[in-house]
C-alpha cells in the first residue's frame, strides 16, 4: 500500500513513499503520457520545488526521470509554484512542480504542467495508466538554470498590475515564515512604494493552511499589527500560490474574498469558483456569469475554458487569470501575489482601507476551520450517513433544521435560518473541513464551534 495519490492540487503522499524511485516513476509515466497524448515529444521540461526539507532531493529525482526520458531538464529551484507556471507558459515547455504546499514536511507532492497548464483530471488517469513498475536511472547529465529568469519574469509582472509607487505611505508586514515566495513578496511591495516590515522567518518549513485562521502559527500576528504599526499583514502558503491577508482591524479576509475583489479590480466578465466560496457572491451583481464548480484548481481551469475575460479563484484565496483579462497573459494557475497586490490597489483607488474594503461587501460571514489526523474512510462515513439516512442528518441538525442540500463536492446544508454548513473531506490530506456562513459574525462563529464539535464526535 501507497499513501501517494492525486487530489485535489497533484500528486501527493508521505515523503517516505515518494522519494527515489516513485518520483521518478511519476515523473517517466507524466512524459510518457505527453508523448503519447501528443502534447509535448521532446524540448525542456521545467523542474521548481519549495522549500520543504525532502523538496531537493525529489526534485533530483524528477531531473533523472526527465533526462532518462529523452528530454531537456531545467532546474528552476526553489520558486513560486505561479512562477515556474509562467516560466513553462513562454516557451511552451513542461513543468513540475516538488511541493506539498500547505501539508505537513513529511509529505510532499507533485504538481504537473503540460505546455498549457495545470493538468486535468483526464491526465491524471493517463499518467496512471503510463505508470510502469521498472526502475528509472538515477543519473544525468549537466542541467540548466533558470531559477533568475523565472524569478524575474513572474516579479515584472506582479509588478504590472499598479503603477509606480500605487502603495507609497503603505506600511506592509510580510508574515514570511518558510513560503518561497517571502522574498519575492518583499521585494514586490516595496517595488511598488510600500515600506516592508519582514516578520516570522524560520528556517524550519511551517505547513501553512490560508483557511485555516484557528492555527496556532498564525497567533503572533494580531500583536505585530499593533506593534509595528501595520496597515495590513500579508503572507503565502509554502509554494506560494495560496495568499493571506490579515487587515488593518486585525481580520483575516477570507481567501474567496480576495479573489472577488480581486476579480473585481481586474475588470472581470466572468468568475470561476468553487462551491465552498461565499454564497453571497452572486448577490453582488458585479459580474455577468459565476461558475461553481468542485473543489480544486483543475475543476476551477476546467470551468474557465471558453470563458472570455474570466478570474478564477478558490476559497483558499489562489486566483487565476484566464484570456483577456486587463490585458494580462493567461495565468490559469492559482496565484498568491496577484490578490494580495490587486486588493491593495483597489484600496488604495476607493481611497479607503482593506478593512472597509471588506465590510462594505454584501456577502455573508463566514468561517471555516478543519480536523486534522482524520482517514478517510471516517469522514467518508460520515458523509455518507448525512447523505443517505435522513433520519440521521434530520437527528445530527435537530437545533438548526435543514432546508436544502447541494452535492456539488462534499455536503453543503443549508439551515431553515438560512445559514449554511458544509462537510468536505480534503482531497490532499487526512483531514475534514467544515464551512460555514452565517447573518452575523457571532453566528458564524457559534456554528462553526457547533458543527466542530458535531464532526469531531462523528469521526474520532
């Protein structure tokens, strides 16, 4: 038995499963699959990982498998997932990305790029049918370097989206902690005339989870805000492509939020998001279409297809950029900076700050938080029993009623109130999720301990 499987971003399981030669198994079987699809037959093949203590040595592992393939590695070490995404975009090239991005540092993953992005769920079956056992050489011969150009190019563009000096008198924290982007995200903001406060770096890899406001790691930066004098705090996942933004209330602004001010600053047509986004979107009337679609980037990619002058974004804050939108080159991959950086010039555009920003959006509050250490065979039970014993679910929401119910991915209740509760067991970890929304914040928050607890006995 493997713990390795692909969920919801990639290729994901225990380091102690991955690294050697299951890497470079994934990686032969993911060039073997362009080949055979058509898609690519030779060229380069991009190679960026985060900065997770196993990342190294199972990117080594991929530049074998590429080389062993017949194709060109090019090693663009450690860099921000979005980044090595626009890097392949250029020329045309493959790519892979070596992360686990929020999950804890004994896992890691994989993360495919054909030449025209993310992979789709139809890849991840070819990949698994292009698997073979035989062992791929470990050896290979010199490997280029693009980490600079990489670098360089996704930075002129983060960099493209204000003007000049568009966060002079901006006094920003940057929460940088082990993501690979936190020099990036510095060197970005103060590009752009903010004064930049580096706060939290450790050399120890921190899983960071931009849903997950409850974590202890995130505890120190409400008293940064204060101490340092800050407008707003801003910081990323491990790879980079997930944002967080703490305001200048001291509140964190939800990752779905940032994509729908984002999108908003970016003049969209069309939003792309999964179903665990706010509710309340739709209701704002700021766009001609919003799509909701499963849980995961592929799906989000998925529904963006066709789609003229469509942003993307998913809860968890990432946002893509889709074709024609304010004259940006597609990036149909989750990115970090573009939020944070558009919500902070939209601020600045309304003359206002992000805290009222965020309060002047129609949307319902909400919450969400998850457990963590839970298989998945107990959350799948779980699940099933609110879905398929009515009696059970009637029994489980008996103080709250329920009034309606969507399937779309996991469970999504809504209550006779007209607050909402969603289940969703992780597709990356072993972990169930809950959200929430609620009319007010402290009924958010009470539903959300409410439905915690409910889980937590459900499946411990």
């Amino acid at each position: 038995m493997t713990s390795l499987k692909f969920g919801t971003s990639g290729l994901r399981g225990l380091v102690s499963d991955l690294q050697g030669q299951p890497a470079r198994r994934y990686m032969a079987a993911f060039l073997r699959h362009l080949r055979e699809t058509g898609q690519l037959e030779q060229g380069k093949v991009l190679v960026g990982r985060d900065l997770r203590p196993s990342s190294p040595a199972i990117a080594e592992d991929c530049i074998a498998a590429i080389a062993a393939e017949g194709f060109e590695p090019v090693d663009c070490g450690a860099v921000p997932t979005p980044a090595l995404a626009l890097e392949a975009l250029a020329p045309g090239a493959a790519a892979v990305m070596v992360t686990g991005s929020h999950i804890p540092a004994d896992r890691n993953g994989l993360k495919f790029y054909t030449p025209a992005g993310e992979i789709t769920k139809q890849d991840e079956t070819g990949i698994a049918a292009a698997l073979d056992i035989a062992a791929v050489s470990d050896h290979h011969g010199s490997v280029a370097n693009a980490n600079a150009a990489a670098l360089d190019r996704y930075r002129q563009r983060c960099i493209s989206l204000l003007k000049p000096g568009s966060l002079a008198g901006m006094r920003i924290g940057v929460f940088e902690h082990s993501t690979v982007s936190r020099d990036l995200m510095g060197e970005v903001l103060s590009g752009l005339g903010a004064e930049i406060v580096r706060l939290g770096r450790t050399q120890e890899f921190v899983p960071v989870d931009t849903e997950a406001f409850g974590d202890a790691v995130f505890a120190p930066m409400a008293p940064w805000l204060k101490e340092h004098g800050l407008d707003v705090i801003v910081s990323a996942d491990g790879d980079g492509d997930r944002p967080l933004m703490m305001d200048d209330t001291g509140a964190f602004v939800r990752g779905d939020v940032l994509g729908l001010l984002t999108a908003r600053f970016l003049d969209a047509q069309a939003v792309v998001t999964p179903v665990t986004s706010n509710s309340g979107i739709e209701r704002t009337g700021y766009f001609r279409q919003v799509v909701r679609t499963r849980v995961g980037s592929p799906y989000v990619v998925a529904g963006m297809a066709g789609l003229a002058g469509a942003v993307g974004f998913e809860a968890n804050g990432g946002t893509f950029v889709g074709d024609g939108v304010a004259g940006l080159s597609p990036l149909p991959t989750r990115d970090a900076l573009t939020p944070l950086i558009a919500v902070l010039g939209l601020a600045r555009q309304q003359g206002t700050t992000v805290g009222r920003l965020v309060a002047a959006l129609p949307l319902q509050h909400a919450l969400a938080d998850r457990l963590t250490d839970v298989p998945s065979d107990r959350s799948g039970e779980f699940l099933r029993r609110l879905e398929d014993e009515p009696d059970y679910a009637a029994a489980v929401f008996q103080p709250h009623g329920i009034s309606g119910l969507s399937t779309i991915d996991g469970l999504q209740f809504r209550t006779r109130s007209g607050h909402m509760v969603h289940f969703r067991a992780s597709g990356n970890a072993p972990e169930l999720r809950c959200y929430v929304e609620g009319s007010t914040p402290e009924i958010a928050s009470e539903l959300l301990d409410w439905a915690m607890r409910t889980a937590a006995e459900a499946v411990r």
